[in-house]
C-alpha cells in the first residue's frame, strides 16, 4: 500500500493519491502535510506532463496542465512559475496563447513504462538520423561528382 502512495507521488498522478487518502490518512505525519504533498504532486504532474510527450512537441495549453494538476485556470501560470523557479523544467510561459513550452525536464528516476517510452523515442530519433546521413550522403555524392 505504501508503495502504491510513492508511486502515485512518483508519477504526478494526484487520483490515485487521492484514492488512496483513506489508506495514507492513517499516518498522522502525512496527514497533516497533506497540502504540501498535494503541492509536490502537482509539480510532479507538470515534469510528467512534459516527459509523456516527445521532446519537440512540449508546448502544453493551460487547460490541459490545469486538467492534470486539478487546479483552476487562474493559477496554472504560478503553479509553471513555481515549476521553472525550482528548475524543475526550463521553458517558456506564453500568457497570450495560454501555453507553455517546456524545453528541458529535470533528470529523475523513471520506471520500467517511463524507459520504454524512452527507448521508443531514442529508437525513433536514430532512424531519423539515418535517414539525414542519407540525405546528406546522396546530396554530397552530387557535389563530389561534379568536381
């Protein structure tokens, strides 16, 4: 049970947390730092919310970090804020659009889901390369012959 509380704290997942408060409530020191834990998850959520997604498509509307957060609209912005000055993520806050990008994620212990996902991306991003080395391979071929 307790294990079941870290992960949920681990992964920014503030239903399961909240689930489970009938289990955790028992511990009178966790009780009592209730809105604190809930504030750290919150942070949590926002670094996950930023790793689901791949790293060149990090740009996250306020609706959806206040959606995963469980906080009003209004205070999305002090919520990244706090995120950004903790330097738990480095990006950019666009208030007109209501977006934040996010351009760098603080490195943290990731479960077996979280290291497959990554696994998948660095396997994606290797084709990619491969493919512009034979981009670049075909284009110098051309400048080498004509010389």
């Amino acid at each position: 049970l307790f294990v079941q509380v870290l992960y949920a704290f681990n992964c920014g997942d503030l239903n399961k947390f909240y689930a489970l408060e009938k289990h955790w409530s028992e511990w009178d020191d966790l009780k009592r730092k209730k809105d604190f834990l809930v504030a750290k998850i919150r942070l949590l959520a926002i670094m996950e919310l930023a790793l689901a997604r791949p790293s060149k498509e990090r740009k996250i509307t306020f609706k959806e970090i206040a959606a995963k957060c469980q906080v009003p609209n209004n205070e999305v912005e002090f919520l990244v804020m706090k995120a950004l000055s903790k330097d738990l993520v480095r990006g950019a806050i666009d208030q007109v659009n209501r977006t934040v990008l996010i351009t760098w994620v603080q490195p943290r212990v990731l479960n077996t889901t979280q290291v497959l996902a990554m696994a998948n991306r660095i396997a994606a991003w290797s084709k990619d390369v491969m493919a512009m080395e034979n981009i670049v391979s075909e284009n110098a071929r051309e400048i080498l012959t004509k010389s």
